[in-house]
C-alpha cells in the first residue's frame, strides 16, 4: 500500500438528505486548505443534520482516489 499523499483535488461536493447539493467544488487545486464548507448555503446556515459528502482527488503517485460519507451538522 502507498504512502503517497493527495497531489490535488478534483471535485468535492456535500448534499443535503433530499439529495440537493449545498456545496460544490470542481476547480482542481493543490490547496486542500481553500476548499471548505462553512455550514451555509444561500447565505444562510443549513439546518441541523446529517450531510452526504463525495471527492475525488488523485495521489502523488498518480492514482485517483474517490471516497464519501457523511458529516454531522450540529447547531
């Protein structure tokens, strides 16, 4: 297995339960540090609960790397 790290990130998106994306990223960067979701969409905060999560970056040696999930909102 690689210890290589991410070289950069090409998409990263978050959904709310109803399957409505809330934030999108698809400029690719080396700066993983400015890609962030501060919790708002519409310039306004979400509500509290559960969010869906995708991105898909590609590693240093060259291979692409897809992973998601779930983060927690809690106001």
């Amino acid at each position: 297995q690689s210890t290589n790290g991410v070289a950069w990130v090409d998409e990263f998106h978050i959904y709310d339960r109803w399957g409505n994306e809330v934030f999108s990223f698809t400029n690719p960067t080396e700066l993983m540090q400015s890609i962030c979701w501060d919790g708002n969409f519409n310039e306004r905060q979400v509500e509290t609960g559960v969010y869906v999560y995708y991105f898909r970056a590609r590693l240093t040696d060259g291979r692409l790397l897809c992973k998601n999930g779930d983060v927690t909102v809690i106001r």
